[in-house]
C-alpha cells in the first residue's frame, strides 16, 4: 500500500475515519428512505432539484458557464441518474432494506465484467467466476427473504433496475470525465436527472409538498450528508488511501443498511439471507482485491445503486 500523503503522516487515521463514517451515513440512507411517509416518486424530487440547485449555485458563484462538450454526456448521463434515483427508492420502498442495497452492491462487479470491452480492459476467468458467485449469493438472500413481510418482487426488480441503470451511468461519466471538469459535468448531470423527476412527478401526480418534519429531515440528509457531503468526503479521503482498500471498506454499506434496518425498521435477517449476503460480498470483495484497481468506486458520481443516495 502506498503511504498517505505527508501533510497526513502525523494523522493517517482520518482519511480512514472518514470514509468509515461515509459508510455509516450510505448505510443509513436507505432505512430513512423506507421510513420516509413520503412518495418513492417525491422524495428523489426533492433530492435531485436540491443537488441541481446547490450545484447551480457554486457554478453560478464561481461565474463558471457549462458548456456544450459537457451537457452532451451531461444530459443522457443525467436520465439514467435520474432513473437510477427513482427505481432504487422504488426499490427500498417496496422489498427489505437488505435486498435493495445488496442488488445495488453488484455494480462493481458488472462494470468489471463490462469494462474490457468498453476500455480496452482485459477481463479474467476469475473475475467472470466471482461475479457468478456474487449473483448467486444475491439470489440466496431473495430466495431467504421470500417469506418475510417485507419482501416483494416488485421492490427487487425495482433494485436490478437501479443497479444496471447505475452501471450504465458510470460507463457514460468514467468516459465524459476524460475530457470534462467535475463540477461542470456534475451540475449539468444533477439539472438532467432533476428534470427527469420532474416528467415523472407530472405523469404519475405524485404529492410533493405533503410532507411531515420527518419527510423533511430525510430529505435533508440524503441530498446534503449522504449524498453531497458523503462524495465530498469520499473524494478527499481517496487521495489517501488505496483504491483497493476504499473498495472493500465501501462493501460494508449493505452490513450497515441490513443492520439499521433491524434496529429501526424490525426487518428480520433469516440465516439464509446472512449467508447469501456473506457470499456475495466475499466474492466482490476478492475480485477488487485481486483485481486491478476497479474504477467502480472512484468518486465521480453519486453511489445511488451502491448504497450512497
């Protein structure tokens, strides 16, 4: 592992401690999500239009324009993050809390599986065989959860969904960053997807403004903790800290996410989910880790599919 950056050698435990705490903030988006009375449809609304508008705000400040070059990735990237927002909230509402965020925690494996034919990248027979195994750790904890209240189909193809809307999302910005800035490129993604949420707010007439003191909290803390300031934090740790290392830390989102979804939602874990979920991420977590480092977890966007919201 290469050593942290010497302004950091007298305190290399924050980056550390930073990215754990993301972890943390991820992990419990996704029950705060499902505990929200508000709408699946509502709440990535407001997220997304919070997110544009900050994002508008700082370019605005700054008196940078976004040109052209980056609204031509910037719009198809921005409605497949909005899609990606809307059906993995769709997701944790509808199916356990465990299920959304494990499905979500399939997405580096498939951009793993996808990035030799769109990079030029060399994909093993090892790496095949560990996404195989990590699916068939997923559908494990499906089969485990079936008999539980919480779980519904529904919910978990509203998870596949995500994940695969999520890959695709990645694949269209690892390219866009080769030749646009973050910040330029992020808000015209964030105006996208915020417009995306619209249409689907007008064709479904979701209920916007009917929210409690709780629906406004959630709403805070995933557009400014989890989402912003946790890829902010994400983003500076990184630089750190092996990617590799960041990787294996960044599977203990779902661990969380099942285990806050215990205390605060009651959604029981049977042994054959905690087995599935063992699997799945034992062979993500030693594909990254044998692996060259995987750019599924740099931080160019906001995680929704992995956990992150």
């Amino acid at each position: 592992m290469r050593r942290y950056a010497s302004a950091h050698e007298t305190s290399p435990w924050l980056p550390l401690a930073s990215i754990a705490a993301t972890i943390v903030t991820w992990g419990l988006a996704s029950p705060l999500i499902k505990l929200a009375s508000v709408g699946g449809v509502a709440l990535a609304f407001h997220r997304l239009w919070i997110g544009a508008a900050l994002l508008v705000t700082v370019m605005a400040l700054g008196r940078q324009p976004v040109g052209m070059r980056a609204m031509r990735y910037a719009v198809p990237a921005g409605a497949l993050f909005g899609a990606n927002m809307m059906l993995f909230v769709a997701g944790v509402k509808n199916t356990t809390v465990a299920n959304a965020t494990l499905i979500g925690a399939l997405q580096p494996a498939i951009t793993l599986l996808v990035a030799g034919r769109y990079f030029g990248e060399t994909v093993t027979p090892r790496e095949v065989a560990c996404v195989s195994v990590a699916i068939a750790g997923v559908a494990i904890v499906i089969v485990g959860s079936s008999g539980t209240p919480e779980w519904n189909p529904v919910g978990d193809l509203y998870a596949v969904g995500a994940v695969l809307t999520f890959t695709v999302y990645f694949l269209v910005t690892k390219r866009a960053r080769e030749t646009v800035g973050t910040l330029e490129y992020m808000t015209g993604v964030h105006v996208a997807a915020a417009l995306v949420a619209l249409c689907a707010v007008l064709l479904t007439d979701a209920s916007l403004w009917d929210l409690s003191a709780g629906d406004i909290g959630v709403i805070l803390f995933i557009a400014f903790v989890s989402g912003t300031g946790g890829q902010l934090v994400i983003g500076w740790a990184q630089r750190f800290v092996d990617v590799s290392l960041s990787s294996l830390m960044l599977l203990g989102v779902p661990v969380v996410a099942a285990v806050a979804a215990w205390l605060m939602l009651d959604e029981a874990l049977t042994l054959v989910q905690i087995a599935g979920g063992a699997v799945t991420l034992a062979a993500i977590g030693y594909m990254v880790q044998r692996s060259r480092p995987a750019p599924a977890f740099e931080p160019l966007s906001e995680g929704v599919a992995g956990g992150g919201a």
